[in-house]
C-alpha cells in the first residue's frame, strides 16, 4: 500500500502542476498532507514535516543569501560586462544566445554546485532573453539539462554518493565515464541549437516586422521601431526600450533592464573589489573550509556594508530583492513536506524494495543497466542520498551474483542525473524557475523527455564503451 500511495503521491502532484490546476507551493503542501493522512499518519505528520524543514534549514538560508548577494552583484555593475561579451559574442541571433545558454552554464556548473550556476546564468541572461522577447522556458530547459548532464562530475555529489555507499573509488566511476559524458553533452548542445533555431523561426513568424530580412534585429538599416515583442504568453513584460542612432536606424540596448547602463546602483569604482570578493567566494566555496549558508551570509553583509554604506539604502537593497527570497525559499520549505512525508511514513523505503523485488532473476546480467533504467525515475522521485545508499547497495549486492563489479554498477548509476536535476525535491531547479518566473509544469513539459533521451544516451555510451558491464 504505501508503494502505491508513494507513486501516486508522486504523479498526484506531477499532473496537477503540469495540468496548473494547482500552483507547485501549495501541491508540494496539499498533495503530501493529503497522502500522508490516507497512509495513516495522522498527527505524526507534523512531526516529519519539521524533522524535514529543519534538514531543509540550511538550503533555504543558503538560497536566501545567494539570491541577495548575486542581486547586489548585478544591482552594482559586476555582470554588465560579462553579458556585454555574451551579447558580442552571440549578437541578436536567438539560436546563437540558446547556444551561450548551454556554453555558459556548462562552464559555470564545473564548480559542482547548482544553485550558484543557475543565479549567475539567470542573472547574465535572463535580461537578454527579456530583451529579444524569447521564451524564459527555453532558459529554463537548456540550463537544467546541461547542468544535470555535468552533475555527475566527482565533486558534484552523485559520484561522490555512490563510490560512497559502495566503497570505491570516485575517479574509478568518473574517468570511464569521460565519453559518456561527452557524447550526453553533444546531445545537450544539438537540443540548444534545435530549441535556439525554433525561437528564431517564432520569431520571424509573429513579429516579422521586427525580425523579418531587413529589420532591426537581423542588422537591416530601416527599423519601425516596433517593440511590442511577443513574450510567449508567459506574461512576463518585456523590458526592452530602443535608442535611436543619428543615422535614423535603430538598436536595441538595455535601457530599463535590469542592466540598465544608466541605473542608479551602478559602483564603477568598486568593481575591482566586488570581482575579488566574488572569486574568493568561489575559491572557497571550491575549498570548502566554510558552509554555504555561512559564506554567503558573510558576502552579503560585506557587499551591503562597502557598496551601500548608509543604513537607509543598505534597507532598499534588501527590499528589492525580497520577493524573489520569499518565492525560492517558500519552496524550498514547501517542498520539505514532500520529502518528509516520503521519508516519515516509510513510502521511501517501501518504494526502494519494491523496485528491488520487481527484477527477475533471468534479467540479472543486465543488472547494471537496469540499475542505470531504474535511476532515471528514482532520483526524480526521491533524493539522491536515498537512492545511492538505500536502492543501489542492494542492486549491487544482487549483481555482484552476476559477477557484475560495483564500480560498474556505480557508474549506471550516475546515468539518471539529467532527469534527477528537473526533480521538485532539488532546490537549485525550484531556484532556476523561480528567478526566470518560469511555471514548473511549463519547464517540465519541454525539459523532461529532453531530459530521459539524455540519460539513455549516456547510459548506452557506457555500455557500448564498456565502462558499464554485461554480467
């Protein structure tokens, strides 16, 4: 009873989100309550909740003080230049910016960490997206792809998890994975391009005056100055404005974003410092010599402290980035009813033997590719840390009768990452729609079979290159 209950739990919540019956807030709330009564709970319940808010304490503090110091760090100039150099780089083209997506998260998500990746990709890009008028879910979907396919890095968590619970060696699951990896990234960038080349044609189609062969945005000389850009019907305002050239033509800029050149925030004089602190924010982050939450609450006070030194602004600053704090942060606490109801009742556990016992014994040789089969849904339901060492021990316990090694069935088993990244119970993908006001039904509804293909990919690379074994 409680496998059902779990999965339908789960696919409760899916659907209503999906079909937006429901907003996630409150089906992350609702849904698990409701369940969490029927598996006979009762009062207990509030007990696991708050056993898994207090688990989640340290997320939320730590999305809360990301958001507010990378919003100081875009308030005071420090991202102008580096999307000044993405727009060099990628000029008007959307197929070329979707392109700059994959690239420029694909770099940023090598620090291992997902939440820091999506606040700086969103901060440099959104505005970009914003001002051509594309999509937000096409962000969305290529940022979460290409840092889910990057997460099984041995630093990132999952590889460290499952050499963890099996007793191996991280480099010895990575290494071999190499081309796997490689190959799931190719895929990722022919999706960007596919999705880039897609906006272009919308485009063209519903605003050809604007995007048409001659206009403004494809380098013609005889603008209309129209900038009623389509948005998608995401009803996000666009916030463009044009500046007219002596010569008569046009050129878009980012006059009212929130890369306004002009806004009153900018601190020229402190970048050099604001840079410095920055990176050695990352560098010890990449250390790890201090907890998140704590870094980030330091950098923020120091960043309020030197940039805004009167009491008054240093309020405004906070005040300004409030509603994007309230949005991730009540998620983040919201989906802890989820995680604690799973865990709390037992659905979790339940659920992982379940997927044990359903295996027959004649598919036993393929144990390692069914495992990497079976962490594709896994993850996304449950947390990694119960997958790796509630679900994969005993898969790999079974296969070793196989004579399958751990180490390849720790290497299935990091396959599943790119589906696991879409996953309401992973903070950072609750953070990236959150910030690109992007719905989570939407950003489901193109990143996750995008997302599956992915990961089949690169589990059948694995095996084809043989890291991943046939008993």
């Amino acid at each position: 009873m409680l496998v059902a209950l779990g999965f339908l739990m789960v696919a409760t919540f899916m659907a209503l989100i999906m079909t937006k019956r429901m907003t996630p807030l409150l089906a992350l709330i609702i849904v698990p309550t409701v369940f969490g009564l029927f598996a006979g709970a009762g009062l207990g319940l509030g007990d696991m909740v708050m056993d898994a808010v207090k688990a989640m304490s340290g997320t939320a503090a730590l999305l809360m003080f990301a958001i507010m110091y990378f919003g100081i760090m875009i308030d005071v100039g420090l991202f102008d230049k580096l999307v000044d150099g993405i727009l060099k780089l990628v000029g008007n083209d959307p197929a070329k910016v979707v392109m700059g997506t994959a690239l420029l998260t694909g770099l940023i998500s090598l620090d291992g960490d997902g939440s820091t990746t999506f606040i700086v990709v969103t901060a440099a890009l959104l505005p970009i997206y914003q001002r051509l008028g594309m999509s937000p879910v096409v962000l969305t979907c290529v940022a979460g792809l290409t840092n889910g396919t990057l997460n099984i890095v041995p630093w990132g968590g999952p590889t460290a998890r499952a050499a963890a619970a099996l007793h191996v060696d991280a480099s010895a699951v990575f290494v071999p994975m190499i081309p796997a990896l490689a190959v799931g990234l190719v895929v990722v960038f022919a999706f960007a391009w596919a999705m880039g080349v897609t906006e272009r044609n919308r485009l063209r189609r519903e605003d050809p005056l604007r995007w048409g062969p001659g206009s403004v945005m494809t380098g013609g000389t005889g603008g209309t100055g129209n900038t009623k850009t389509p948005t998608g019907g995401r009803g996000i305002a666009l916030l463009e404005k044009v500046a007219a050239r002596g010569d008569g033509t046009e050129a878009p800029t980012m006059n009212g974003t929130v890369l306004d050149p002009t806004r009153e925030t900018l601190r020229p004089k402190l970048f050099i410092f604001n840079l410095s602190m920055t990176v050695a924010i990352f560098v010890l982050l990449i250390a790890d010599v201090l907890p998140l939450s704590y870094l980030f609450m330091i950098g923020t006070a120091v960043a309020l402290l030197v940039n805004f030194p009167r009491i008054s602004d240093q309020a405004k600053m906070i005040a300004s980035h409030s509603s994007e704090v309230i949005a991730v942060v009540s998620m983040v606490l919201a989906a802890a009813v989820l995680t604690g109801v799973l865990s709390g009742t037992g659905m979790v556990d339940a659920m992982s033997a379940w997927l044990v016992d359903v295996i027959p014994t004649s598919m036993g040789p393929y144990l390692a590719i069914l495992t990497g089969i079976i962490s594709i849904p896994a993850t996304f339901f449950m947390s990694n840390d119960a997958f790796y060492f509630g679900i994969l021990p005993v898969l790999t316990e079974a296969g070793a009768h196989y004579g399958i090694p751990a180490v390849d069935m720790a290497r299935a088993s990091i396959t599943g990452q790119p589906v696991h990244m879409q996953s309401p119970l992973v903070p950072a993908i609750l953070l990236l729609v959150s910030m690109s006001r992007v719905d989570l039904g939407d950003h489901h509804k193109k990143v996750l079979w995008r997302a599956l293909v992915v990961s089949l990919v690169m589990l059948a690379t694995g095996v084809l290159i043989g890291a991943i074994g046939i008993g």
